[in-house]
C-alpha cells in the first residue's frame, strides 16, 4: 500500500519548494562570517548550533554543492554567492599550503586533523564540478587541479581503484581499502565529466564502478561489500564487532546498495553496457529486499550476509538515495513497483524523519521511529542536507525537468 504522502513527492513544484526549504535552513544558520566556511553542527530539532568551530572538508564540500545545486533548481540569488562563500573557504583554509591537497578537520580557521583522505579529496572535486555546471565564476578552472590530486596520491592503477587514507605529507599511514571513498569518487568524477565533457573524467569513473560494482561485487557475495585490504581482496572480517560504527560498519548497508544504484543509472545514461542498469536493478532490490523493515517501515542501518538486519536505527541518508535510486530506475524501466517504492519511502520520510516545524531531517531514528535523541548534538559534521537536495535534484533531473 502506498504511504498517503507518498505521491506529493511527484510533484515537481513541490520537490522544488523542499529544496528551496533545506536550503534556506542552513544559509540562515550555517554561514560562518568569522572563521570563513560554513557551520554544520546545528540541532535537528530546534536549528540551535552546538558546534561553531569544528569544520569538516566533506561538510564544507557538501554545502558548495548545494548551493550550486541551489542555483541550477532557480532557487534563491543567494545560492550562488553563497557557494562562491565556501570555495574561498576551501581555498583559503582546507588547502594544505606546506603539502599541498585539503586537511580533514579545522577548528575554526586552525588545522585540527591534516590528514589527506580520498573521501574528502572526492567532495572537493564534486564541489567545484557542480559549481562549474552551475555557471558558478571560478569553479571550472578548480575541476583539474582537484582530480590531478586523486590521480597522483590516491588512485592506485593496478587495481583500478583509490586508496582511502593518508598523512598530512602524503605518506601512508594504513593498508585499509574501503568502496565508500571510491564510491564519491565516481560520484564526482561523473559530475566532473557532465561539467567538462573530457572523456577521461568519465573513464576512471567507470572504471571505479566496474571494479567495484561488477567485478569485486561477483567475486564476493553478488552484492557490494564495505572493506578490503590493502590488495583489494574482500576483508570479511573488518569491523566484525562494530557493526554500528558510524562510517565503517560491517555488513552490508543498504543505503550504499541504494546509492550504487544511483550511481550506476547515471553512468548508464553515457556509456551502453548492459550490466549498468542490471545491477542497479540488482542493488535496489536488495537493498529493499533485506533492508526495508516491512513492520515499521525505513532502511535498518545495515545488515548481515544472510539477508539479517544487524543495526536496526534508521539514519535519513538511505532514505534520500532510495528515493533517487527509484525514481531513476523508474524513468530507465518504466516499472510501476518503482514508482510504489518511491512513493513509499518518500512517505515514511514525510511521516517520520522530516521535521515538521523546520523542514529539515532528523539524523537517526530508532527501530521504531522516534527521534534517536542522543545522536542528535552528537552526530558528525556532514549533516548538512547533501543527500536530500542531491536526490531531489536527481529525481527532478529523470523527470527532464531541470538540466545540469
């Protein structure tokens, strides 16, 4: 049954008005006129801030990309000015002037964690791409520099795929290999290309998808694991007695099934291998299949390689990737269960994890749907509204409403 909410979702004036919603949250509370950059440790309950000083390179990244995002849905004219805000702050402060690459953590205008991670270079790369589609000044002659670091300390060319982390002064510091940095690697390399049109962008971002999404996908369980070691072979051990840990957990999580989806449907839309749109069909199901908790509704956090939920809280980001995931499989397959599946997470979303008063999203809810309350002023400094205007954008984009 599809949830009473679900199909106000399908309206495209309305997945405007949300966007638009979101992002007048955080302009008004998260631009940083002190330290520069912007503030991502806000309430997801009343819209206080409890953090002002720790800035994260992915949260920085991620508030570029929406509002450049901002400026391509025609939103407000403050989006633009307000993504030129966090370049300078990612050129001005994230940048590493001794070693060059971006630092993880600042604490104000300080560096607080200079660690060179993939993860981080990737949202770099993804900001200033989706800048440079925006028509943002300064944006497009950022996009080369970006990848010429992924490609010269992080991309590992025997195995087609990035290692994930290093030290300050680029030298190694673990031998752990994981899909997650890969994964918005090939997310912003794709945006790279849509931006450029260079062919190479849109290269290695297949290659990351074949390596991971095909080829190490079948030779593990069909389905995509979390961990490796430092020669790309499955680690099914990693993690084992941390299955609720926050950024690598163990088990499959099917809000990554659900954003390899996504992923592999926009890949689909530039190069014709039939196994693109396969395996998105694939993940999705799975990722519904064993994720989806059919009592109470949402995605549990992960779970076990027989299909068993492991984590059963629900966090918001698999929401935002399963409705984008459906709404592009729908356009490619013209299938009414995914037009159902869409208006049924959008509906639990509505009734559930949007915040009624702010519009805003709770982090974490609980196995039965409350608000997890202790993660609210706890949870880490990426929750800034980048998987919601990202699917909304997504779906907005497969319905030809918008280009960019």
């Amino acid at each position: 049954m599809i949830d009473r909410h679900g199909s106000i979702a399908r309206d495209p004036r309305w997945l405007r008005e949300h966007a638009r919603t979101l992002l007048s949250f955080y302009f008004h509370r998260s631009i940083d006129h002190t330290h520069g950059g912007y503030v991502a440790q806000i309430s997801d309950v009343d819209g206080t801030v409890y953090d002002s000083r720790a800035k994260l390179l992915p949260a920085t990244c991620r508030f570029v990309f929406n509002f450049s995002v901002g400026k391509l849905l025609g939103g407000p004219d403050w989006c633009e000015s307000a993504a030129v805000h966090g370049m300078d702050h990612l050129e001005r402060h994230h940048l590493d002037r001794e070693h060059g690459g971006y630092v993880w953590v600042l604490d104000g205008s300080d560096v607080a964690d200079g660690a060179k991670r993939c993860y981080g270079h990737a949202f770099a790369l993804l900001a200033y791409a989706t800048a440079a589609r925006a028509g943002i000044e300064g944006a497009a002659e950022r996009i080369e520099p970006a990848f010429d670091l992924i490609d010269e300390h992080f991309w590992e060319d025997e195995h087609g795929l990035c290692r994930v982390e290093l030290e300050r002064d680029w030298s190694e510091t673990s031998d752990y290999r994981g899909q997650n940095a890969n994964m918005h690697t090939c997310e912003a390399l794709l945006a790279a290309y849509e931006a450029t049109g260079d062919d190479r962008y849109l290269d290695r971002s297949y290659s990351i998808a074949e390596t991971l999404a095909r080829d190490l996908t079948d030779r593990g369980d069909g389905l995509l694991w979390e961990h490796y070691d430092g020669d790309w072979e499955h680690d099914w051990e990693y993690n084992r007695d941390e299955p609720g840990h926050l950024f690598r957990p163990w088990g499959y999580q099917p809000g990554h099934l659900l954003e390899w989806s996504k992923l592999l449907l926009l890949l689909d839309e530039h190069r014709s291998e039939d196994w693109l749109a396969e395996r998105a069909d694939h993940f999705f199901d799975a990722a519904v299949e064993s994720g989806w908790d059919d009592e109470r509704g949402g995605f549990v956090y992960n779970f076990d390689r027989d299909g068993e939920p492991i984590v059963e809280n629900k966090y918001y980001w698999p929401l935002c990737e399963g409705v984008a995931a459906a709404a592009l499989l729908y356009d490619r397959f013209d299938e009414d269960r995914y037009a159902e599946w869409y208006d049924r997470i959008w509906g639990y979303a509505l009734d559930n994890a949007v915040n009624e008063k702010y519009g805003n999203w709770y982090f974490q809810l609980t196995p039965d749907n409350e608000v997890a309350h202790d993660a609210i002023d706890d949870s880490p400094e990426v929750k800034v509204g980048y998987h919601q205007i990202n699917a909304v954008f997504e779906t907005l984009r497969a319905g030809g409403y918008v280009e960019g």
